[in-house]
C-alpha cells in the first residue's frame, strides 16, 4: 500500500483546523463566562458554563478511536444475529419434536 503525501497534509491540515476550532470555542466560553460575571448579564454566564464542558466534550469525542469502536459495534451485532438464529433454530426443532410425538 503506497502512501499519499497529498493525503496525508489534507488530514494534517485539517487536524489543525479543528484544534484551531476547539481553541476558539473555549476562548468563546471564557470570554462569554467572563463577560457574564462582570456585567452580571445571566445568558452569557449560561453560554460559558455550557461552551466550556462542551468544548471538553468534543475533545473526548474527537479522541476516541471510532475505527475501532465501530469494529466492536459490528461484533457484536454479528454476535447477537447469530444468538438470535440459534434460538430459533432451537425453538423450531422443539416444534418439530412436538408434533413428531403426536
């Protein structure tokens, strides 16, 4: 598999656009928790207690590795499909033991 440079500073550049984002965002919060407590403006102290966890939050967010996540999601899904199936296949042989008896 050959890497592509070109790739490669795409994602680079857009890692460095969301960090960006994610600092300005708190930025935001600060200002507008700041604002809020010196001018005793209710709504903006509101925003900047919600911005600020926010902010944390898309951080985690953005840090969890999903290709992995979704790899165990698919898992167990598999999992659950094929518990499903041999419930019913159990189910159908009871049946069928049921009415050979009569």
């Amino acid at each position: 598999m050959t890497r592509d440079p070109n790739k490669e500073l795409q994602e680079a550049s857009l890692i460095g656009r969301i960090l960006s984002m994610e600092t300005f965002l708190m930025l935001m919060g600060i200002a507008s928790l700041f604002y809020g407590i010196v001018n005793g403006a209710t709504m903006n102290i509101f925003w900047g207690i919600i911005i600020i966890p926010g902010v944390f939050m898309l951080h985690k967010i953005r840090k969890r590795d999903w290709t992995k996540h979704w790899q165990e999601m698919e898992a167990e899904h598999k999992e659950l499909q094929e518990h499903e199936i041999r419930r019913r296949e159990a189910a159908a042989a009871g049946l069928r033991e049921g009415t050979d008896a009569k």
